[in-house]
C-alpha cells in the first residue's frame, strides 16, 4: 500500500531539512495515488427533488425508451431482460435498469497499475485525477495548434506521469493523427504502458481495438491477473439523446465481457442534445447512463461501471458548447447525488472551458467547473488538465496550470486538521496582539507543510514580477513542462515484458491489408 | 419594491421578442437589486467541529485578550461592561461578546439606497455584490499600472452602476491620488451619491471623515431618515493579531452612533498575521471580529454590523499573501458557519488574486474564492469586482471578467427550476432518440431565458475567434469597458439636493487650514 498522506500535509516522520527539501522536489513516487475527501458533499437539490429527476428518467426509459443501434445481439439481450422492443427502440420498464445495476454493479473497485503503488480506489470517497482526452489539436506557446502527433501524446503521457497530482496516465489525451486510424491504438495503449506505471483507458472506436487493449493488458499484467482484475477503465459515450451506437456498444461488451471498467458517459451539450433546462437534462443523462450501466451488468454481471456524464450548456446565439457556465455545473451536482443514491462510482467535471489560448477565459471556465467537480465528489475527474477548445486541443501551459488546480484539490479535500497542532492556540498565546507569527515556533515547526504552494502562481511584488521579465501566466508556464518534460525518467519495466509487448504489436499491425507503420 | 426575479430567468409576462430584446439590452434598472439564494449553503465542519473553534474564539478572548489602542474612551467602556483591562489590553469574559451581539445586534437589515429600488436586504439567504475596494493603483491595457486618479473612481462607479450583477457602488474603489489625502473622501462619497444610485460605503480613514460621510448622506436622504435607517454600511478592519486600532475603533464609534452598518472585518495573512492552520487561523479571526461587533453594540445597541472577514494564505517562500489557494478557502466555510451560528450577516470572498495582469493567474485565483463564496454563504462580497495583485491595483479589464462571474452566481444561487417546465418532459417525448432539441416547442419558448449569456467569453470556433482578431479575453474586456463607459447615464437627482451635497462640500473644504480642492 502506497503512502496514502498528502505529502503537501503533516504525518511525515522527521528526517531533517535536507531530508524535507529533498522529498518536496523529489519525483512523482511521493504522490498520493488517489485522493479520499475529508470533508463533506455539496448537493443542491433535497429528497424530493432527487427523486423527481430519478422519476422522470425511469418514465423516459419506459414511455420513450432507448436505442440501442446496430446490435442485434444487444437487442435481443435487453428483450430476455424485460425490455420492450420496437425496432431498436428498447422501452425499459421502470426499475429495471436501477435493479440489474443494483444486484450487481460494483459501488467501488480497485483499478490496478503495473505499479502497485499507483492503484487506484473508484467510488466512494475516493477521487481519482485524469488528464483530459480526445483532442485532434495540441497547442504551445511557440508552434501555436497543430495536428496531434504521437510525440505530443508520448509527451503528456511523461507530463502526467511527473505530477503528483494526477493519479490516471488516462486515454486517448490527444489523436496522434500521424499515425493510421486502425493501427493507433497499439502506440496509444504502448506509450502508457510504457511510459508510465499509472493505471490508463483503453481504446473504444472498434471493438477489436478494444480487444487488442485487453490482449495487451494481458501480456502486461498476465492473463489471470487481467481475468480476476480491473486494470483498464474505458470511456463508452452515449450519443444523446437516448441512443446508445454499435461502435459502443461493441466496445462496451468486450470490456464488460472481460470484467474491466466502462465510463458509462452521455456525453450532451444541453439546448441541442437534451432540452435547455438542468432538471429535464439531468433526468435524460441520468436515464441514459441508467440504460447503458444496465447493459454492461446483462453482458456480465457485476462489470465495473463509472457513471459518467459530461454536460456542457450552449451558447443560444451561436449553437456552441459553454463551459464554466452555472447551469451545467447544477447538473454536475444533481447527477452525482443521483450517482450516490444509485450506489455507482461517478465520473464528471475537468478543467472544461472554451477559450482558445490559454488566457483568463479559459482559467475562468476551467476553475468553475473543478472546483464545483471536487465539492460535488466525482470519483473520476477525467478531462482534470490541458483541456481548451471544448476539447478539441490539448494546451501544453494549460496542462501545468491545471496540474496546479489539481494539487489545490488534494489539500482542499484533505480537510480541516483539527488536532492541537493544527488548533496552535499557544501560538496565538505566545505571538499575542500586534505582533507576528513569522518566526515563532509553531510557524517553524509546519513551515515545511504549511499551505498549498503554486508552481506556476506569481506571489512576488509587481516591481519583482516586473524585474522577472514581466511574464504571464502562460510564459511562466512554458517553462514548467520544458523543464518537467526534460527530467523525465522512464519509469522502469521487465524488458521481457516490454517485447512482448512490441510482439504482439507487430504481429497485430502485420495482420491488416495494409501492413505500413 | 423592485423586480426580485433575475432577469436571465421564467417568470416575465409576454411581450414579444422585440419586447424580449428591448429588455435584454435594457439598462440596469431591470436587475435585482440583489441576491436570495435558493440553494443550500456547503460547510466544511460539523457541529463538533465549530464548537471547537468558537471555545477557542473565547478562549483567546479571555486568556490572551484583544488590545483597543488610543482610546481610553472604549477602554471605559469594555470595562463597565465586565472586561478585564491591562492597559490596552481588554480580557473579555467567556461568553460575554456573543450575549452583547445576540442581545441586540439584527440578524439582517437593509442599506436604503436613494433609489428605493436598489435597496439592499444584508443577512440571512440574501448576497450583495460590492466592487473591489481600496487601490492605490489602476490599470488598463492600453495605459497599464498607473496611480489612480478620481477620474478613475468615476469610472468604476459609472461601470458598477451600469451593470445589473453589481447590487452596491462600493466605496474606496480606488484611491483617488491626485486629491489630498485630507479631502478626497469629500469626492469620493459625492461620486457614490452623484454618479450612481445604487447604495455606498463610507470613509474610514478618520472619525471625522466618518461624520463627514454621515452628514452628506443627511443631506442626501434627509436627517430623520438616516436617524431611523441604514444609508451607510462601512468597512472598519481590524489589525490582525487581535488589535483594533484607534482610527477604526474611532470611525466605527461615528457610524454605529449614528445607526449605520459596519463590516467588522480582520484583515488577516495567515501565517503572517495568524498561525499557518486553517483552525487556528478561523478562531482567531472569530475572536478578532466578536470583539469588534460586541464594541458596537456597547456603542449603541442594535448598531448594524457585519462579520466580516479577508483571509489569505502566505507564500512560506517570500512571505507575499496567495490567493486562491485551498486553505482561505477553507477558513472561509469555517467563518461563515461562524456568523450563521452567532446570527449576524457575513461578509468575505471576492475576485482576489494576486496577478499582475487579468491573465489565467489572475482568473484561476478569482474564480476560486468567487466560487466558494456563493457556496459558503457570503452575505456582503466586497471585492467582487476589479481586484488585482492582492488589492494594490484595480483592473478595468478584470473587472469586466468578474461581473461576467457575478452574473454566473445570480444564475447558480436561483438553483434548478422543478417545475413542469423545467422538467421538459414533454420536450423530450417530442424529439425522442437521436434528434436535436434546437427547433422543438420547448427551446423556442425558453429561448430568451436558457443559458446565463457571457459577455466576454468567446464560445466561437477557432477558426472564428482567428478571423474575428484572435483577441484574447483582456483585449475584448477592454471593449466592452469602453462601451459601458460610453453608454453611461448618470441618474437623476434634485437638484437642489445635488447643490446642497455640493455646497455642504464646498464649505467643509473651506474649513481645512489648506483650502485648495
């Protein structure tokens, strides 16, 4: 079991303040590999209104129902299940979503990494921080936005992988467009397993892409290991509203099928894809996560399931997505006390925003929502750093800032310490009125621990800040991931093991019609 | 009584879209006068928790003690109220500052405005949002950091009065320089009754700046009205450890004589002027407060105040005050539940940050604290708006993004519409699996008010954002300043009020052995 302290916090023994300096810039290994909040949720709506929004999703499984697209097999299941087919309309009688995933879905699991010290707890108190995901573009400072290449997705895999403050190597963080569709997967799944030992997502677009994960999880970790634990969680979107896709669902069955995680994810831009209020968009996401959760327990019960929802509002002028606005972030809180209630761990929030470059904008926006993310209690924060664009780019400077954010998160959440220490009312005794507490005992003896310090923040004096070259946020950091990306040390693994897995690789690559990579 | 509905929200009557539009760009006069929260407040502790801080407020009270300096009168007074006085040093019986407030101060009041529709209601659900207060400094893009001037001061006044998501002119928003220091509450006052109708702050900079400001809103309100009601709420600050100095004790002595509201508020960098913990940095500055409030209330009891407080964490590096950052966060719930459990109005948060520019630092850290504040409660947001570099400088950029957020919190705090409406069930049986919600019945009717609408978020492609200047989110707050600033109509006044208010001045400066003004 891995250090679970914060290490931002008290509880470490001694050693000294070499020991101290040297652990506070000593690598990502001091991390905590998750986070377990110390204090309460906050939820907005009470009892009744929680069962209202779960009323209205139960009526719409039944009265309008679901469909589930392009899969017989999926039809046919849900039909021995008790659903009514139409077509691919499933009309789902009230309840029965809620039952199957009730008897069967677990409230939290242990996804593993290679490293076990980095395994993480999903659901409960737990909160596990990912970096975002599914951008085409990359953006910096110098070459501006680009096309992703494997090399930007190699590079946040090392940047994700240097910071304590996100737990997840997470999925596809950027599209490295440079490489063939069909074949980019291998290197995408590669490049975490390699370049990190944190646990990662799998690959959704085909089901076979999904098997190709699950067969190199196995030549990872072992098969067995891989049949009796969850050591990949994938992200299955729904295509809201109320329809579930064949490339999905196909993903969805051999994950389940394999006993490994699906985010269960409507994925809504509310004004197009649900309608333009949070109590109608809240049950709708609610009744299609319900259906999708659902499914993957008549796949195989007891399949690992994150309810997601990723919830965006939209601009009425313009059509656009918005994010940091206040009504998704209603529907955050709604969703994950629907979460709770249902027993499921939850996915939601992220460093959401709009902005192109990595300004005030998007600082606004990314703020708004991890902060109501973390009080609302997600389990999975995927989305946490280098989102702009509403997805569609991944910022190397918006990448640290949010890291940053991330690491406020962890000290937040570990709560208030209450102990006599944390009290100090001697210290208040011995400074008394009107003097100051820089030197005195107490403020020596937590120096090291005291308060959350930013990398990226410029705390000096305008006239210092000035003297310094006058740099904003994003030149500030520019620096930072320069300089992370150029400590990076591959963490190590069995050589074997790794050409095993280029094997199997090639092997697969050489198998298709067109053999280039 | 003016409109109480937000007017983002249902609940107009008709009109038609031309009447729609006019009333979307209509001016201020169409927003609430201020906020009634709907949704619950969060809190960190529990009942056990806050116990412990509130013995250890009293505790601090009564063993350390709080000095009042310079004024034998207040000593006397704390005396025959039961105090122990060591020379400056007043020990106050356990339990003694709670019965002063409980016995008499009110758990909510109004701060009358000279427009009777933009009266605020201060304590219980209810928030004011106040513009950023005390720079010596501005800055805007084109001119950057520069001394302010009055014609600064007018210009944010004129900014808050033009937007519907200020409730409250504010009061030192900028310290006008280039008018003696002697004089330029004269000024400022004058800008806050003459410029704006919305209510205002007064000076604290000397108790006959104090009476200054009481008898020109005599003039304005008439004597006997500002005898029965509030027409003035000001900031009086502790000096943090535990000391109230003679300048504020003095100007809080004129205003709670004189019926008026004070912001009793320590002014606290924890781990400068507290200990480094989030608990005994909350129980000091409890203890600092009730000292303050339980003085006004020997000065006349049933004297309005507020609890307020500003608490940032420290740079353990250099010592400089951070913003934004867990821990005040933190000390912020703890405070508020604080002020819930005594029964008095609460004053804290604000768009504090200590960036040098409105760039992603700036933005990250406001949002941080403005979030948190409207979970935690806040009554009275004094720093709302504009707020730079830890309060030495008043951005005019920054305060665009930040009302941009102050209307967010109107939009959060009037929580999820549970309605027929808003559960839009009928929406989605219309448009059913797979379609878009964008033309149905539903969206049409909401049209006008789904979605809080920034006015400086740019939610448009990349492409657009290109093609539109590529400007970031400073360059398009410069317009929209400069708009405001343009479309500006001053209220009306009598203007035989106005020439009193004016020759009340012109006389009070004569009075001064340097007569220049």
């Amino acid at each position: 079991m891995a250090d679970r302290k914060h290490r931002g916090r008290t509880g470490r023994s001694g050693g000294g303040r070499a020991a101290k300096q040297a652990e506070r810039s000593a690598p990502v290994t001091k991390g905590v590999p998750y986070i377990t909040r110390k204090v309460p949720v906050y939820e907005v709506l009470d009892e009744e209104g929680l069962s209202l929004i779960e009323n209205n999703a139960e009526t719409i499984l039944q009265e309008i129902g679901v469909e589930f697209r392009g899969d017989a097999e999926a039809l046919q299941m849900w039909k021995t299940a008790g659903a009514d087919i139409d077509g691919e309309r499933v009309r789902i009688p009230k309840g029965l979503c809620k039952k199957l995933i009730q008897d069967s879905a677990p409230a939290e699991f242990t996804q593993h990494a290679r490293n076990p010290e980095r395994n993480v707890r999903i659901g409960g108190k737990n909160m596990v921080l990912v970096p975002a995901y599914g951008s085409p573009f990359v953006r910096d400072l110098e070459k501006g936005r680009r096309y992703a290449t494997l090399e930007d997705f190699q590079n946040f895999v090392k940047l994700a992988y240097s910071t304590p403050y996100l737990h997840h190597s997470g999925g596809t963080i950027c599209e490295p467009v440079d490489l063939p569709v069909n074949k980019r997967h291998f290197d995408m799944v590669y490049t975490h397993m390699r370049y990190s030992d944190k646990p990662f997502m799998g690959s959704v677009t085909a089901p076979e892409r999904a098997q190709d994960t699950v067969d190199m999880a196995k030549v990872l970790f072992g098969e067995e290991f891989v049949q009796n634990n969850t050591v990949i969680t994938s992200l299955i979107n729904a295509n809201s509203p109320l329809v579930w896709d064949a490339t999905m669902i196909g993903a969805l069955k051999v994950y389940a099928l394999n006993n490994q995680a699906c985010v269960v994810s409507p994925f809504c831009i509310a004004g197009a894809m649900s309608p333009v209020t949070v109590a109608a968009t809240a049950a709708q996401l609610y009744a299609e996560a319900l259906a999708g959760m659902a499914f993957a327990q008549l796949v195989r019960p007891g399949a690992p399931v994150i309810f997601g929802t990723f919830s965006s509002s939209m601009s009425m002028q313009s059509g656009a997505p918005t994010f940091g606005t206040p009504e998704p972030q209603l529907v955050l809180y709604i969703v994950a006390a629907l979460a709770r209630r249902l027993g499921v761990p939850f996915r939601s929030g992220g460093g959401l925003n709009s902005g192109k470059i990595a300004d005030a904008q998007a600082a606004y926006e990314a703020a708004n929502t991890l902060q109501h993310a973390m009080l609302a209690g997600v389990n999975f924060m995927l989305h946490t750093a280098g989102w702009l664009e509403g997805g569609l780019s991944m910022g190397y400077e918006k990448f640290i800032m949010d890291i940053d954010q991330a690491g406020m998160i962890h000290e937040f959440l570990n709560g208030v310490d209450l102990s006599e220490n944390g009290q100090a009312l001697d210290a208040i005794r011995e400074v008394g009125p009107g003097k100051h507490f820089l030197g005195c005992d107490h403020t020596r003896a937590n120096f090291e621990t005291a308060f959350f310090r930013s990398s990226v923040a410029d705390n000096n004096s305008f006239e210092q800040w000035e003297a310094d070259g006058g740099l904003d946020t994003a030149q500030r950091a520019n620096k930072i991931w320069k300089k992370m990306l150029n400590d990076y040390e591959m963490p190590p693994i069995d050589p074997a093991v790794d050409e095993a897995l280029l094997a199997f690789i090639r092997q697969r690559k050489e198998s298709f019609p067109d053999a280039n990579y």
